[in-house]
C-alpha cells in the first residue's frame, strides 16, 4: 500500500480525510492507532505526534487534514493528476 492513514475510530477529521481520498479514487491502508499500541508507536516515530490523522504517503508523512499538503504530496507521488 502506498498511503497508509493512521486515524481512530472517534476522530472526525480522520473520517473526513478517508471520505476524501476515496473521492479522489486513492487507495490506502487504514491503521487504528487507538487499538494497535505497535502502529501508534510508528505513527508517533514517523511523525513526532500523537495526535491524528497523519497520512504517509510513500514516505511524505502530512499531519492533518491538510488539503493543500495532501494534493501536493499525491501529485509529487504520482497517484493523482
């Protein structure tokens, strides 16, 4: 997978950036970081943070629904136009 969203179940911007990758036909893995204490470590590691959602895209890690940030890191990656 090349983009993996680490979100929880209770957090709505994690939803809202799931809805809106879906939109955009990208394919992702998505990693409960509320029950998996192993992902929430690499998620934190990758990221510095606790807080979510951070979606790594290969490699370019985006803290937050950050619309901009997402479409440029897509783009650069080439998994949108």
């Amino acid at each position: 997978m090349t983009v993996t969203v680490y979100s929880t179940t209770t957090c709505p911007f994690c939803t809202m950036v799931k809805d809106w990758l879906k939109d955009k036909g990208v394919s992702y893995d998505d990693v409960n970081v509320g029950t998996d204490k192993d992902k929430a470590k690499e998620m934190m590691d990758k990221s510095g943070q606790m807080g979510v959602p951070v979606i790594d895209i290969q490699g370019t890690v985006v803290i937050g629904f950050d619309k901009p940030k997402l479409e440029s890191a897509l783009k650069d990656k080439g998994l949108t136009q």
